[in-house]
C-alpha cells in the first residue's frame, strides 16, 4: 500500500500553482516550464497533425471508460478546477460508484486530473482502496507516463486516499480485430506500475519545491536549446529559443547526436567550425564540405530503369481503434494512391485513386492499383514504405497476392540512389523528399498546397471519413489530398528529370 510523502516545505505560491501537464513540461526543461506560466504567448502553436493525434488520444480516452461499468465523469472542464474539485470530492463519498473518470485533486497547490480511479474491494466486499489508472493511446509504457504517474500519486495520496495500486492503461497492438464489437479487455492492456511509480514518487517532492522556486524569478532560466528540446515531446518554444542561432548551427548536424554534442562541450557553435581530422558519417561530412557532389555513377544508375516508368506513392491512416476486420490497432492501411506514368517518349500521364468511404479500403484500392501499374517498366518511390505497404496488402487479400508479388519485383526506389550519389547544399543534410524537392526543382515545392505533408494527409483523411458531416468540407479535404499526393508523385518524375541533368555534369552517363 502507498503512503504519502510530506510536502509541507513545499513553498509553492499560489501564482504559481502547478498541474500534472506542467510538472512534467519542466521534468523536460525548467525554461519551458517557465515559459508555459510566464510567457505562454511565445510558443508555437500544434500543427494539425498534432492536433489530430490529442484528437485521437481524447478518442481512445473515451473509449477506454467503457471498461469501467458505472464509472461516472467529473463533467467539469479543465478551466473549472473549484467545481472539478467538488464534484470529485462527492463522487467519492458515494459508495455507489465504482469508478471516477477525470477526478480533480489539490494537494499543496498541485492539481491533477486522474483519468480513471476505480474503486477497490477485498475478496470479503469490504472498500480497501482505489486504483489509479492513466489511460495513453501509445503502445507502451515510456518513461513520463511514469513520471506523470508519480505526480498524480504524490497528490491524490496527499489528499487522504489510499492507492491500493497504480496502472497505465495502453493499446495493445497484438490484438486482432476479428469484426463486430470491439474486445476493450483485449483493445487496452494494463500494466501494474506501482513500485516503478513508487520510486519515482520520491523524488517529486524536490522537484516541485524546485520549479517552484525557479517560477518566482524575474527571468526565465539561462538554458540554451539541445537534445532535450525534443525528449519526450517537442517543445513548443523551439523556435523562441533558436531565432538567434546560426543558419549552420551545429545543432542542425544531421545524424548521429553525438558528435554535435561534442562539438558544442569544445566550444563550436557552427558546422563550419568543426575541427579537420573529427570523425563524421558520410553524410555530415558532405554536409561540413557544404559544395554540390555528384557521383561518376550517377548516369548509369539512372540509366536502369524501365519505360514505362510508373511513379508511385500511397498515404495511409493508421487508426488506434481498429474498424476493419482483420487489422490491428495502428496498422497502416493504405487510403489513396498516385501514379505519374512517364513513357519512353517523355510523355506523362497521371492516375489517382481515394477511397472515401468507411469501409475497408484494401481490396479495391490493390484492384485499382493493379490496372494502373500494368505489367511493364519499372515503378519509382521514394522510400522503403511502398514495399511494405504492398506486401501488407499480399498477406491480406490472398487472391490478389501473386500480382502483388509481382508489383514488389517492378520496384526502383529513387531515395538510395540520391542519397549515395548526389548531395546539394540546400539539403542540408537531409534527404527527405521535402528537403530535396525544393533545392532541385525550385518551381515544384509544397508550399502552394492545402495539405504539405503526410501526417496532416492522415489526419485530414480521418476528420473526411470518420468525423466530417459538411459536405463541402469533406469535397475541400478529398481535392487537398487529391493534389498533395499528386504533387509526390509528379515530384519523383522532376527529380528523376534533373538527376540526369546533373549526371550530364559527370560525362558518365551509361
Ligand atoms: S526549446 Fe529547449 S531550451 Fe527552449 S524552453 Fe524548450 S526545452 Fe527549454
């Protein structure tokens, strides 16, 4: 059973009061958390993609309820604390609930929401305690759900209540949906965490007294920017605290982390300053070098593939609950496809496919893709995912697996190629499709589109499908995804273009 710490030294002011989100933004990094209560104007506002995955999250939280029967919600928002409080504190003296979603909970100026407590009996029927439970829509225990645990505890036990364990619920993505109504017991494990939890507990008294204190100075604390910034979540004042860094700031090393941190312990604040003679990968060293590198093999590289050379990209949704029978929780499902087809006379001809209903897009999507691809030349994408996805989908519709199979057999991945055999210094080290559209083919980026990248594409598919009624929005999302996958597709044939190009440079072209 858990006992309470002591937090009675605690100074915490109520100006300064602390919630369970905000102990753990300043776990990550004190300035942010000083921020957050001081200066909350200079973050940076969650792109849609972000916002879509609290969507889902709130989804799965919802979801996860009807795993507790009888279990009643604190209806009180986050911004009414008083009247969370209260409705809190009646629940509990009533011994008809067995379960309490979102309790609110005050302990020396430290307030917590608790996403399920459900009450506990011994084999007898005697009341012997509560479960705390935190429910995540990850599928795995990480390191701040033991922390964010460890701040709830610290609090509710200081309340008064007795913890008889304490647990994250999480999906669990072994489980197969095999159609009708969801299985919760197989949906969401649960995971006994009290004596990891416990431990932490110990430390969260120091912690506390220690933000709280930081929060009553005049400034923010001198922390500069670094690895921490994005463990375990991006912070949102990255762009605050980098706005005076260096265009070639050593941070912006890509790779390996390890030797920019190095660099910055020397004293090197720039990628330009880094000493001859360090150790570097492949690709940080042609980034230090910083000149356009094109490789004698570029040509007949290129020279390889088949007319009719299809180009080929899919998005896909990854859905926490699974709808479909036969798919697991998060799987990738494939929603959409394009196909530029570039014949041997440098004609283009594009293909596209959407599947915009709620049910099972596989079977009709591989259909539709089949026609489009034929049986000649080869097919361009841009990264291993298209494989993946197509061999997914030859496990999942057995008849159509030998003309998948075949499909496999036609793909030339582009992204290996650039990346072993032409570097420009607008990459800047990165080979992502959105960093080298744009340094190569200046007049084709993704600025002018709706959507600009894939986990907006999916969380835009999601609200078209699952959530949106307004049939003008549902028109506006299917063209903005229409034309953003469009745009990679037509992006590989441009790149494909002046790779060539630039193989000229080289003389050897096959
Ligand atoms: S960007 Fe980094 S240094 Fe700045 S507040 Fe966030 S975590 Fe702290």
């Amino acid at each position: 059973m858990t006992e309470p710490s002591d937090l009675s030294s605690i100074p915490l002011p109520k100006a300064a009061r602390l919630s369970k989100s905000k102990f753990l933004s300043g776990l990550q990094c004190h300035k942010r958390l000083y921020l957050e209560v001081h200066e909350p104007s200079l973050a940076t506002k969650p792109d849609a993609a972000t916002q879509a995955m609290f969507d889902m999250g709130t989804e799965v939280g919802e979801l996860a309820r009807s795993r507790f029967p009888g279990g009643v919600l604190v209806a009180a928002g986050y911004r009414q604390s008083e009247a969370a409080l209260d409705q809190t504190a009646a629940l509990i003296q009533d011994l008809t609930v067995p379960a309490i979603f979102e309790g609110a909970f005050l302990h020396r100026g430290v307030l917590v929401r608790a996403d399920v407590l459900e009450r506990v009996q011994t084999a007898e029927g005697q009341f012997c305690g509560w479960r705390l439970i935190e429910v995540k829509s990850s599928t795995r225990v990480k390191d701040v759900h033991l922390e964010d645990l460890a701040v709830q505890s610290e609090v509710i036990l200081g309340t008064g209540l007795t913890l008889v364990s304490i647990g994250l619920m999480h999906i669990n993505t072994g489980y197969l949906y095999r159609g009708g109504a969801i299985d919760l017991m197989e949906l969401f494990s649960i995971q006994d965490l009290s004596e990891a939890v416990a431990q932490r507990r110990a430390e969260v008294p120091a912690r506390l007294a220690e933000m709280s204190r930081m929060l009553l100075q005049a400034q923010s604390p001198a922390i500069e920017p670094d690895q921490h910034c994005h463990t375990p979540y991006d912070c949102p004042f990255w762009e605050h605290c980098t706005k005076d860094k260096p265009a070639r700031w050593i941070h912006y090393l890509p790779g390996s982390k390890q030797v920019a941190s190095q660099m910055t312990q020397q004293g090197v604040t720039t990628i330009d300053e880094i000493p001859a003679g360090t150790k570097l990968s492949p690709i940080q060293r042609r980034v230090k070098e910083n000149v356009e590198w094109v490789s004698a093999k570029l040509g007949p590289v290129l020279k390889a593939v088949q007319y009719p050379v299809h180009h080929l990209d899919f998005e896909t949704v990854m859905l926490a609950v699974p709808r479909f029978s036969e798919t697991r929780p998060y799987q990738a499902l494939p929603v959409q496809w394009s196909n530029h087809i570039e014949a041997a006379n440098g004609e283009l001809r594009h293909e596209e496919f959407l599947h915009k209903n709620v049910s099972d897009p596989r079977k009709v999507l591989a259909e539709s893709l089949l026609e489009s691809l034929g049986d000649r030349g080869s097919i361009c994408v841009y990264s291993p995912y298209e494989r993946s996805i197509l061999e997914q989908l030859a496990v999942a519709i057995p008849s159509l697996k030998p003309a998948l199979s075949r499909i496999v057999n036609r793909l030339w991945d582009l992204f290996p190629i650039i990346r072993d055999h032409y570097y420009h210094p607008a990459f800047s080290g990165s080979y992502s499709i959105k960093s080298v559209l744009p340094a190569m083919v200046p007049s084709l980026a993704y600025g002018d589109l709706a959507i600009q990248e894939g986990g907006h594409a999916a969380s835009q598919y999601y609200r078209m499908v699952f959530v949106e009624t307004d049939w003008i929005e549902r028109a506006t999302i299917e063209e903005a995804l229409l034309r953003y996958c469009e745009r990679d597709t037509l992006a590989m044939v441009e790149l494909r273009r002046a790779l060539m190009d630039k193989s000229k440079m080289t003389g050897e072209t096959g």
